[in-house]
C-alpha cells in the first residue's frame, strides 16, 4: 500500500486511451490512495461513469453542478483536497486548453485552480503529438511546471505506428509511486539558497543592478522543498512568490546583505547552491539625497562587494556541500574550473550568455555542471525546473548519508 493516505484527482479527457483509466484508477485503489475523478463531456463517449465511479468509490464529475438537486462542484475544492492531479488521457485539445486557459468545463477550470503537482499523460494520433503547435503546448505545460509522462510508440488506434500511445497504467501508477516516495530523498536536510539580482543604491531612487529575475534559484528552492528539505532562500529583489511551507524566504536588497544572511544560516545548513546574480562592485559613496541632473559629467567609483560564495568556502565544513554558478560570456569552462578552485566549491553550475534561451530572464535554460574532479556533465536546454532537478541530482550525490 506505497500509496496509503494519498488524495489522487484523476482526470480524464476524451480520447480511446480513456479506457485506460478504469486499469489505472484500479492500480491507485489497490496501493492504497483515496480516488476521485472528474471527467470531460466527450470522455463518457468513450468509457462511462458507472465504471469509474464503480472502481474509484467515488462519484464521477463532469459538470459544474449538478443538474438534478443543483449542488456545485467546487472546482477549487477538488484542487485542495488533492495531492496530485493526475490526468490521463491528455488529449491534444485538453492539453492547448490548459496551456492557454480556456477554461470551459469542470476539468480545466480543476486544473487552473490547484495548488497540488499535475501528471499529464498525453495520448494521441502519430501526427497530431508531432506538429509544432501540440509541441509547443506541452513544453509551455512544462514550463508550468508540470511533469509530462512521456507517450509511448506502438501501434495507434488510426493503424499508424508510432509515438503517440497514452504510456500503460502500470508505468502511470509506478510514477506515481516514485513521485511521493522521492518526496523524502532530501528529508532532514537543511539547504542555503541564494536567488535572484541585488541592488546596490547610488541614491534613494537609484541603483547598480542586472536582469537576473531569480526564476533558477526559486526553482531549484521549491524542487529541494519538494524532495522534503529544509529550505533558506535569501531572496534579492524579484517579484516572484514562493508557498512552501518548507521554505523560509529571506529577502535582501544588496550583496552586503545577501552576505550577512548566507554567513549567518550556512554554518547550520547541509549545503547550499549560490544562484544568485551577485553584484560584483558597489558605488564607493552612497548620496543620501537624489542626485540632480547637470551639465557636467559624473563619475562614480566602484568598490569591490564581498564574496559570498568564497566566504563560505572558506568557512565550509567538510561534510557541507558548497554549489557554485557562473554566467560567462567568454573561456567558460577556463573561468568556471578556476572559480571552483578559488571559492573551494563541489561542483559549478556554468551556463552561457552565448546559448540562445539560457540566462537571464528565460524559463528555459542550458547548462553544464563541472565538479572539483575535473568531471562535467552537459544538458540540452530545458524548463528551469527540470533545470533544478538536474543540479539538485548531483547535490544529492555530494552529500553525506
């Protein structure tokens, strides 16, 4: 019963893999999670929901009341009971409706409302998942943060052959399984994270700053909460939010700031992973009053900020795991291997200002990871969140059982 104490939403859309559902909601029943279902219009063409409600021990839902004593289903509600939303099939139509918010039945309304993670399981015709618009939608999905179960190849229900097949129940139900029990890969383990720009201030209206929008840390931040870790997210100005409960967000204008916070929390922490776009120099004088426009020049000289990840390298214990990141715009590898040796990292996350969607601002990003082994590791450009799975994969393997 790997699944005991679970709330699984199943959704399920209208395509011939919808008699799937009936072997997967089994399969949940069976390890144990509580299964409720809501369905679309078109799906009980395809499998009614007698069967459903049957197997689930629940009533189906499919409309927005219902139609004989006028009792609301609570879109919001399904969401919050839920610990994941699984749907599966996810037809082509379903899946562009979540991705653009068309919100015009109990399913996606469901989904646009929940709070909890979301499986989907596309399923579909051989052409239909290869055209560039279904494409484009699943990996706008999972720059949701979404996790895509991928389909399989095989024969389809149009006689073609090829990838398209909603992925077997079996396989479903065993990511199911995998998704809550890796939720504990990181408990009892306190993580430092450092995200987003600082602002360093010339006056009360004016600063030294760059583009960082701190969509990498927060990611890697709620990907480590997810994983059960405890969470330090020292924050520089963004206007991202973050939920976790696990996660206790400390917000920071400046690199002296970001400084005191990371000296203060990293000697209780595992480890921690510098994300952050740190502020190299600062203005040497800070006016106290706005600077008025003249016609002459100004000049302003520039003082080094402290470094924070040398500093906790310096201070690093040796069962602590120390990740550091470099935005390079030339000799990447040349300048990330030195700063490895320098800061007295484990590994450094490199990504290059060169890679067109990396960097910067972007949801995606494209990365290599180099250990102090002199071992790298490439990864094609990909969502940030499965960016943060990938780093998080290796601060797992640095770290002290």
């Amino acid at each position: 019963m790997k699944l005991k104490g679970k709330n699984i939403l199943l959704g399920i859309t209208g395509g011939i893999a919808a008699y799937k559902a009936a072997i997967l909601v089994r399969l949940l029943v069976k390890e144990g999670a509580e299964v409720k279902v809501v369905m679309t219009k078109l799906a009980k063409e395809f499998i009614t929901p007698l069967t459903m409600a049957t197997l689930s021990k629940n009533p189906i839902l499919v409309e927005f009341f219902d139609p004989e004593n006028g009792q609301w289903n609570s879109h919001v509600d399904l969401g919050s009971w839920s610990d994941l939303f699984v749907i599966a099939p996810a037809t082509a139509n379903s899946m562009g409706k979540m991705a653009h918010a068309v919100a015009d039945n109990l399913l996606i309304t469901t989904y646009l409302s929940a709070k909890c993670p979301v499986m989907i399981a596309p399923a579909m015709d051989l052409d239909m998942f290869k055209h560039p618009a279904n494409l484009k939608n699943i990996e706008t999905l999972k720059s949701y943060g979404n996790i895509i179960i991928e389909p399989d190849s095989g024969e389809l229900a149009s006689g073609l052959s090829g990838k398209g097949r909603m992925a077997e129940p079996e396989a479903i139900t065993e990511k199911v399984i995998e998704f809550f029990t890796s939720k504990k890969k990181l408990k009892s383990k306190k993580i430092l994270v450092t995200a987003g720009p600082t602002f360093e201030p010339i006056d009360p209206v004016r600063f030294i700053g760059n583009y960082s929008s701190g969509k990498m840390g927060f990611a890697i931040a709620e990907e480590l909460a997810n994983l059960g870790a405890e969470v330090i997210l020292v924050a520089g100005p963004t206007n991202l939010e973050i939920s976790n409960s696990l996660i206790t967000r400390i917000n920071i204008q400046t690199a002296q700031e970001m400084y005191d916070v990371s000296v203060k929390h990293f000697p209780d922490c595992d480890g921690a992973i510098m994300s952050a776009a740190v502020a190299d120099y600062k203005p040497a004088v800070q006016f106290d009053k706005k600077v008025k426009r003249s016609n002459a020049e100004m000049q302003i000289v520039f003082e080094p900020n402290k470094d924070i990840a040398a500093e906790l390298g310096r201070i690093k214990k040796k069962n602590q795991v120390l990740v550091g990141f470099a935005l390079e715009t030339n000799d990447e590898f040349e300048n990330a291997k030195k700063k490895i040796k320098n800061k007295n990292l484990d590994f450094i996350v490199l990504n290059s200002l060169k890679d067109e969607g990396a960097g910067f601002g972007h949801n995606t990003n494209k990365i290599s990871i180099i250990d102090k082994q002199d071992s790298t590791f490439k990864f094609d450009l990909k969502p940030k969140k499965e960016v943060a799975t990938d780093i998080i994969e290796v601060l797992i393997s640095k770290l002290k059982k």
